[in-house]
C-alpha cells in the first residue's frame, strides 16, 4: 500500500520555519511581515480559502489585512486600491483572491499588483521570470508540490512526470518546474514531463498515465484517475478539490481528482483530499510572503 502524504504535516513544519524566522526577525526589532488579502463578493469557496490563509498569517506571526468589498465594486475602484496597496510600505505581500466577478478583467487585476508583492505569482512579470529560468513568484500550489516531492525524498531528476491539467496556475507551471532545467534559479526538476488535458483521449490518458513515476492531477473530474491507470510505486499527487455528496451519510465530502482506494493499493506515494496539497498551498503562500518580506527577488 501507498505511503500517505501527510500534507498538513509538511504544511506545519513549513509554518514553523516561517515563524522561527520571523520570530528573529523581530527580536532584531523590525516589524512583522504583512500580507494584505482582497476579496471580492461572497462567493463561499474563496471565503473559505481566504479565511484558511489569515488563519495561517496569525499562525506564523504575519500581519494580515482582510479587505472584503461588495461584488458590484467596479474594476477601477479595485485596480485603484490595489495601486495603493502596492505603493504602500506597509504591505510585502497583496493578492486579489480570485475568481474575481465576470465584470472586472482578471488579467488587469494581476498585472497591477506590483510584481515585488506579487506572492500569488500572477502578474505577467513573474510569469516571464519564471518561464525564463529566472528567480520569481511562483504560484503557491505548484510550488507547494514540488516542497512535497523535495521533503518527501521523491527525486525527479530524469523521472517522467506526467500533468493533467494545464491551467495558467495550476498544471502549467506545475509542468515547467518539473521539466526545466535544474541549474537555473527555479531549481526545477529536470523531469520528462507530459502535459495531459480536456482534448487528450481518454484512452490516450491512460497511456500517458501509465508511463509516470509521478503522477500530478488537477483537473477537477473526481475519481478521474483509477488503478489501471497507474504504475507500481508511482508518486501520485491530487490537487483537485471537488464537493460531491458521500453515498453512506448523504453529506458532502471533499475528494480530489484521484480514486484513492483504488490507486493507493498501486501508488508508491500519494495525498490524500483533504489534508494533502490543499494546507501546503496555504504554508507556501506564508513562504512567498516572507520572501517579498526579506525582498529576495530583485525587480529592476
Ligand atoms: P481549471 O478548471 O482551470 O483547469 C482544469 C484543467 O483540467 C484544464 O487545463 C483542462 O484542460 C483539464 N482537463 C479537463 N478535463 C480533463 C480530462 N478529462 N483529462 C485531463 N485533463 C482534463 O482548474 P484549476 O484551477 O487548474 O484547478 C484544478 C483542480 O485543482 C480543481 O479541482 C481545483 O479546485 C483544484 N485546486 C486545488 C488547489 C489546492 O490548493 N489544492 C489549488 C488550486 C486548484
């Protein structure tokens, strides 16, 4: 059977680093960092994700700033606080929780949080750094699964990897820290890397699955990947979070994209939903905060 990920165990040692370290920080008697957090509407899950990530802020001893506006704000009242946020040398870190209402265009919203405080990794700048080898913001999921693999001693170095989904956030730059070129500043992970997605076959995927030694899902379909799709001793790492309603109680559950049942009787490795990649995401934010904090990211 699969050796379990314990996500919010990795989550918690990540927090207690951050924490150790700015504990120093302060005893040299500079403030805390400062993660300023906007919110737009009251759409339930990103309540709930913005609530996780305060939660961690106090935990680590980050400053944090909740800003909840109406979902009728208009695009230039949001780009406008966003600029002063940006200008402010209160805040290190600024994300605008996303999806953000259909009125206001998300691209403009990433491009004005300035790129030093850009811990989500969103604005086009990064996006360019990142895709050029360069040292950047990069998101916090990604990045959170590849401090997984790291802490968990799963080497990537000339494995295959295999990526379903090819979000902007999620499975693309996923793909590019398991494919790129070690050496570099992103210090990715030198894998053979395939990207799988909505347009590839469904018996295709299973080819493509079968081939990984990790094996990395965010899509959003539960119960996508099953055993016959999978390889022995394969890493198997499921991003998605999907609310389906558990047959036995009638209650809804959280599962991810992968049958865990089924897999981890085949995998080496996996996480499970909840308690896998969802409390690294949060840890890893935490990091980026303290990052822009520290400003080890130069943007000239
Ligand atoms: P998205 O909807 O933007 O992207 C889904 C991707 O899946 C697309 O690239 C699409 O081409 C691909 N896809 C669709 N059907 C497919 C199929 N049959 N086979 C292979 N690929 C297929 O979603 P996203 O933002 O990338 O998120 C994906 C999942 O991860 C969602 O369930 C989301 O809730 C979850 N998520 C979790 C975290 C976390 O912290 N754990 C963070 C972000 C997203």
């Amino acid at each position: 059977a699969a050796k379990i990920l314990d996500g919010v165990a990795i989550a918690k040692d990540m927090k207690d680093e951050v924490k150790a370290e700015i504990e120093g920080f302060v005893a040299e008697g500079r403030r805390p960092p400062n993660l300023c957090v906007i919110q737009v509407g009251e759409d339930p899950a990103s309540k709930a994700y913005v609530t996780n990530k305060i939660k961690a802020c106090k935990y680590t001893g980050i400053t944090s700033e909740k800003i909840v506006l109406p979902v009728e704000t208009t695009e230039e009242h949001l780009l406008s606080l966003i600029k002063e946020k940006s200008d402010s040398d209160e805040v290190d870190g600024l994300l605008v929780q996303l999806p953000v209402p259909k009125h206001i265009t998300e691209r403009k919203v990433c491009n004005a949080v300035h790129p030093s405080k850009d811990v989500d990794g969103f604005n086009i700048i990064n996006i360019g750094k990142f895709c050029s080898d360069q040292k950047s913001f990069v998101p916090a999921t990604p990045a959170g699964v590849m401090e997984i693999l790291r802490r968990s001693g799963i080497e990537t170095f000339g494995k295959n990897a295999v990526v379903c989904g090819r979000s902007k956030n999620v499975g693309m730059p996923l793909a590019m820290l398991l494919h790129a070129d070690g050496v570099y500043e992103t210090k990715a992970g030198d894998a053979t890397t395939t990207i799988c997605h909505r347009y590839t076959p469904p018996e295709q995927l299973k080819l493509f699955t079968k081939t990984a030694d990790i094996l990395v899902v965010a899509v959003g379909i539960p119960g996508l990947i099953t055993a016959d799709m999978v390889k022995e001793g394969v890493a198997v790492i499921d991003i998605g979070i999907n609310r389906v309603k558990d047959e036995k109680t009638g209650k809804m559950k959280l599962v991810g994209d992968v049958d865990f049942e089924g897999v981890s009787k085949v995998a080496g490795h996996i996480t499970p939903v909840p308690g896998g990649v969802g409390p690294i995401t949060v840890a890893m934010l935490m990091k980026n905060t303290l990052t822009a904090y520290k400003k080890e990211i130069t943007f000239e």
